[in-house]
C-alpha cells in the first residue's frame, strides 16, 4: 500500500514538473500560416484588418468607410438624404459626394483629382489619398506584398537586426508571444525589421514588407529608434475660451419681436447676457429673429458678454423634421453664423429640450458642426442640458459626455425638481437633489466645462386641505416677498431642502413655498465653489431682484 502511494506521489511530481518544463520550453511549432487575410490588406498599429481589402481603383487606393469608422473617427455620418459623407475635423468640416470629384470644405467647394468617396459592392469606400490630406496618419504601400500600412502620426519603432547566431526555430516570426504558436515567415541573419512592442521574452515585430508578429528577445539586436511622421498634422482648434472663471450668465427672457429693449440691462456681477432670441420655427430649418443691434451694443458698453439663445421651441415633431439632415443642419449653422456676425454677437446658448431619444445622435451631430464652424468666427458655444434621468425626451437624448468635448460650455438647467405640475409640492431645486445630481454629473462632464443652473423664481403651492386639487404658479422673488408680507407669513428653514419655508392655510386651502434668497443662491454658490465649476447661469434676470445679483457678484469677487 505505502509502495502504491509511493508511486502515485511520484506521477504526480512528474508531471508538474514536466509542464514547468514545457511552460519555459515549449516544442517548437513547425505550423506556418497566412499573415495576410488579402491580396491588398490594411495594416494599421500593429493589427491586421480582416473585413475587407483595400480596393485599388486607376491605381489609386480606396479603404473601407467601416474601417474609418471604426478605426480612426467614429464620428464619420453618412446624410442619406444628400448621399454625402459628412466629416469633421478640429478646424474644418467636410462633405463628400459618392462618385464626385469635389467636395466641400466649411461649405465651400474644392476639388481632388479623383473621387474622395466611391461606391463598390454596395460599400462606401474613401480615398487613401484624400484621408492623408485629413488626417494626422503616417500612410506606406508596401509593393512586395501590396500592404497599405497605416500609423498614428509620431508612432515610435525601433529598427532591429537579426541576429547571425540563431537557430531555424528563433528566426521565425510567430503569431503569439511562445514559440508553441504558429508562424508567419522565416527570417535570416542581417534581416532588418522594426520593434513595436515588447511581451514577456518576446519582443513584437514588423518586417519591411509588413508582415507582424513575435519573435525571441534574444534574435534581434535592437537598433536606433523611428518616429513615423504623417503628412498632415494634427491641427487642434486655435479658439480660446475668453472668459476667466467663474463668471456669472443670466438669461434676458424675450418672447416677442417687440420685447427686446435698446438697452440691455447692467446688472452687478453679470458677464454673459444671454437674449432669447432665436427659434427654430419650420420643418425647413429656419429661424425667428428677435436680434436687436442696439440691444448688443449697450451691453458691449457695459462691459458684457452676449450670447444670444437658440431653441427648438420644445417642439420634439418640428425638431424631428429637422435635426437628421444635413441640408437642414446647414441651414440652421448659416443663419446663426450670419446672425451673430451681423449682430456682432460673442457666442450661442443653444436650448434643446423635448427631443426624441432617436434624434439624439443628430442633436450631438448639429452641436459638431456647428462649434467647427463658429470657432472661425471666435463665437462661444454653450449647450444647455438637463440632469441625467430617466426620460428619454427631456434626458436621455442628451449625449452629455460628447457634447461637453464639442461646446465650450455646458449649462445644467438645475431646477424643475418639482415643476408647474408636479404630483406633490415640493422646492423648485433643493439643495441636497442638486448637490447629488451635480455628482453624478461630473462623472461624464469635466467641471471647468459645466455652469450651474440657479433659478430666481420659486412655486407657489395651493392644496386644498380636503385632498381636491394642487396647483403652483411661478413668482419671481419680488413676487414672493410680497406675497408673504402681505399674507401675514412667517418662515422657517428647512433643513431638508436648505431653504427658507413658508406654509399658510387659508380657507380650507393650504399655500407652500420654497424660498430663493441670499440663503439657497449662496448654498447654490457653495456647491459651485467644492466642485470647481466654471460658474453659474441664473433664470432669469426679470425673476430676480437686486439683493440677487449682490449677492452672486460678492460670492463670484472673493
């Protein structure tokens, strides 16, 4: 018995020690495969791509549009209604027509010897040499083995030699980091290649005729080292955010032609004014003006900002017929441009709100090329956006991550916690729900990009005591003082809300009230200031009363 147990514990010793061995000494394969999936195949950092081979149309070099997208910018849209490619780089947007040899460059037309954009075997395929005109990638044709070999521009690699003292089974290139792993290609001694990378042993290797994979440490001798230079550099946007945080923007809410005053408001601590003054007003993309020169002149005078806003209306049918198409985009993007040049504005708030989940994607495309082109004309761009939350028209259209990398700024619109016709009463934005709410939203949006929503106005509740109907209406805070002097109120602080409270029963009726005063805007602030935010837009300046602004202005001067 103690013979058997003897043997047993030796098998076992056996063949753990026999797979050490192998881990750190494989057997070498002899299995040889095909590196290349094509005739003409594509290359890029370090991977091969295996969908579809580049075409070669009167010898010039097409890729696929899935590669582009995929590979190098996926934000590459295809506008079915124009058939046109619609791309966009930090300085310029681009469109390209199927089978056409001009394209258009920030709306203006330019021409390329070839197409820039084919159509084949029910593909959309894009020049070689139109996207070396684009972007930032180091572009070689490998004759030997009909390679299109692409690199990010600056891409480092060492050359390498192979070494003259190796044997048959380390001369071989190997599809992983083992030499138990098949191989691509047989090397010889003085061969040169270049070094990518490095795992375990291994190093990562290219030889000159393209071909990748895994060779022994100990079979190269590494050389000096080798940037891959593009044609075109990476050219980022030269504009520079002109305001230095925080800073304070008040909303100038004008709902008419004849509401715009000649002289805009100085209110203390007041940097941007932002006039309601463009709506989206038919399916074919035009807008209503409410513009007024004289308006922007005056708060120039004043030393202010203007940046006119730019709304759907809330209308998410209107903005639907809109949003997907690119000719409608345009138009939009024109009329704004021309506006603001004749204006002589400082920037746009755009104000989408009750957009449908699937326009979406159009609503983040139209902030895209629009910021590309307003940049040129040194306009500020800001986007307002809701909390995140479960509604998909008034929330989850909004892509918040990629909207915050596209406009300078993006303004949370931190109130209608409880709005005008909420189940229950409750403060316009308590301060716990907003301070959580910015939380979560940092999380997706940088802080030096985000402005803080603060409302001058508060609900008036009206419960019947009985359990019959509640109603509110807004009051500004003139409004709202006056009502409790003249109610014969008394207030109280509510620590659940960090607000002033007010609560009157009259007439079987029940009156509640959530005060905004100097308590809840500096609490507003306080939020503001822990999470470095780069300042904070108020709604609106006609709610508010000069106690308001005095106070943002000696909070913002500290």
């Amino acid at each position: 018995m103690k013979r058997k147990k003897r043997w047993g514990i030796l098998t076992i010793a056996s063949i753990i020690f026999l797979g050490i061995g192998l881990y750190f000494f494989p057997f070498p394969s002899n299995e040889q495969v095909d590196y290349f999936p094509f005739d003409r195949s594509i290359v890029y950092q370090n991977e091969v791509y295996n969908e579809h081979p580049v075409q070669l149309v009167n010898e010039h070099h097409y890729i696929p549009l899935n590669f582009l997208q995929e590979q190098i910018d996926e934000h590459v849209m295809y506008d079915e209604s124009s058939q046109s490619l619609i791309m966009t780089r930090p300085q310029d947007m681009y469109r390209l027509i199927v089978e056409k040899e001009s394209y258009f460059r920030n709306y203006k037309e330019e021409t390329l010897s070839i197409p820039p954009l084919i159509e084949r075997d029910n593909a959309l395929w894009i020049a070689v040499k139109w996207i070396e005109q684009v972007y930032p990638l180091y572009v070689e044709t490998i004759p030997e083995t009909k390679t299109l070999l692409l690199a990010d521009d600056g891409t480092k690699w060492r050359e390498g030699i192979v070494q003259s003292d190796i044997g048959k089974d380390e001369a071989r290139i190997r599809q992983k980091p083992t030499v138990a792993s098949p191989y691509y290609t047989n090397l010889v001694p003085g061969d040169k290649l270049y070094v990518t990378g490095e795992e375990r042993r291994f190093y990562q290797v290219r030889t000159e005729s393209g071909i990748g994979g895994y060779l022994p440490k100990s079979s190269i001798e590494v050389g000096d080292l080798k940037t891959l230079e593009s044609r075109t550099k990476e050219k980022p946007s030269s504009f520079i955010r002109p305001l230095e945080k925080p800073f304070h923007m008040t909303w100038d809410a004008i709902y008419t032609p004849t509401a715009t005053p000649d002289e805009a408001g100085n209110f203390p601590g007041v940097r941007v004014l932002s006039p309601t003054w463009f709506t989206l007003s038919d399916p074919s993309g035009e807008i209503d003006s409410f513009a007024s020169e004289d308006y922007v002149t005056s708060a120039h005078q004043n030393g202010d900002q203007v940046w006119a806003l730019f709304s759907n209306d809330f209308d998410p049918e209107l903005t639907n017929q809109v949003l997907p198409f690119y000719e409608k985009r345009k138009r939009m993007i024109q009329q704004l441009l021309d506006f603001a040049k004749d204006y002589q504005l400082d920037g746009i708030n755009v104000d989408f709100e009750n957009v449908y989940l699937d326009d979406g994607p159009y609503f983040t495309q139209f902030i895209r090329e629009f910021t590309t082109l307003a940049h040129k004309q040194d306009l500020v761009i800001s986007v307002d956006i809701t909390f995140p939350s479960g509604s998909d028209q008034w929330s989850e259209f909004y892509d918040r991550e990629s909207l915050a990398e596209l406009a300078d700024y993006l303004i949370v619109m931190a109130y209608d916690e409880h709005w005008a016709t909420s189940p229950v009463a409750g403060s316009v934005a308590s301060l716990p729900w907003v301070e959580q709410n910015v939380q979560r939203l940092l999380e997706e949006v940088p802080s030096d990009h985000l402005l803080l929503g603060i409302p001058f106005y508060t609900r008036l509740w009206e419960e019947q005591v009985n359990g019959g109907e509640l109603t509110s209406r807004a009051l500004s805070m003139e409004e709202a003082e006056r009502w409790i002097e003249e109610n014969g109120a008394q207030t109280e602080f509510d620590d659940s809300t960090g607000q002033t409270f007010v609560s009157v029963e009259k007439a079987n009726t029940l009156y509640k009230m959530w005060l905004e005063n100097p308590i809840s805007i500096g609490a507003r602030l306080d939020i503001m200031e822990t999470y470095d935010l780069a300042g904070v837009a108020s709604w609106s300046q006609s709610f508010a009363n000069d106690q308001a602004f005095r106070t943002i202005e000696e909070r913002l001067n500290e």
